[in-house]
DNA sequence: CCTAAATATACGCGAAAGCGCATAATTAAT
DNA sequence: ATTAATTATGCGCTTTCGCGTATATTTAGG
C-alpha cells in the first residue's frame, strides 16, 4: 500500500503506481498539477533533477502525502518493493 | 517523530528537524552529502525548485527514507506537526 | 556584552529544468 | 493487424538550480 522511497527512482516508481491505481493518465495528472505530460514522465522515470515543487504538486494530484522517518531495517517484503 | 510533509516548506522544516536531532550543523549535513551548507539552508527552507536529487542525498544523510501513502485525516497531533 | 558558531544571502557561471509545441515510440484495445 | 491511447523524446526559450567563493545576519556561549 504505502510505498518506501530512498531514490529519486523510487519516488517516481511510487508515483507511478499510485496514479495508475486511480486510473489516471500522464496528461490527467498534469492538468491537476498544472504541469505538462513530459514534466509527469520524467518525475515518474525518476529524474534527479525534478523539482521539490514538481513532487508535491503530483502528491496532491494524487491525494497523497509524504512521511519522513528513520530509516528501517528491510524486511524480506520491503525489499521486494524496492524493486 | 514521524514527519508529514504535503508542502516543500513541511519538507523543509522535517529535515530540519531531523538534522538537530542529530546534533550537525548544515555544513556537517552538506559534507555528507556533497553539497554546499547554503544548498541545505534552501532545502530547510522549502525552496520549492529544490531538485529532488538534493532531497533524497540529505535524507540519506541522516539515515532517513520517506513513506508515499494516501492522505490521512489529519488528527490533532498531526495538525500540530504541520506547523 | 562580546565573540564565535551557525545560518542566510549574494554574484557569476555552467548546466539543466519546465514551458509550449510537436512528434516518435510504445502499449492497449478491438 | 490496425488503430487509438498513452508515454517518451526533441527543439528553442526562459528561468533557476547548485556550484565556488564570499559575506551579512542571526543565534548561542562564555
């Protein structure tokens, strides 16, 4: 359900696999954010360079939120989802 | 101890947080990160055109992952933590 | 108080974002 | 197989990053 991210690649993976849960496309999500269908791929593809902006604009889009904790010991289940 | 972070400056203000918990200065959490201590003071400060790449290295600094999941109704704790 | 430490801000630079616009390339559906 | 839908990429442009370097400004200690 929630997502693990330590990479920009993760970040946009679970981006991903929240906006294809709600059935959205790359062009609904970017008139919610008022972003562009290329700007959503690239953060979704993991673009190091994305804006912080960018992130939470899509997190919004998406009725998401982000969570900053210490880091846990990966589970044999959490390391699946790393992948 | 957990964060919640819907805005750059919520995601700011958490590694900020973090960061003193941790007792190191911006200039500590910059080496570790290969970045400038005026890099990390934009970041604390939510400048929101932040590259994500900048996010992620500092969280990795401090030992630190985030959660993508749904918004939660926000309780009265968690309100507080907003600001 | 005074000073040292920590944080915020500034300038010039090269690199790259996100934009509008447009089009490949890939995937899904019939 | 075809076609439609979706996603990835490209170009020229403006904007802004993060960099090195340096300096205000604020905060914490003695």
């Amino acid at each position: 359900m929630d997502t693990i991210a330590r990479t920009p690649q993760q970040v946009g993976a679970g981006i991903r696999r929240f906006r294809r849960q709600k059935k959205l496309t790359q062009r609904d999500l970017g008139e919610k954010m008022h972003a562009r269908q290329a700007t959503v791929s690239k953060l979704e593809a993991g673009e190091p360079a994305t804006q912080l902006r960018i992130l939470m604009d899509a997190l919004a889009g998406l009725d998401l939120e982000l969570v900053i904790r210490p880091r846990t010991k990966l589970t044999a289940e959490a390391i699946e989802d790393l992948f």
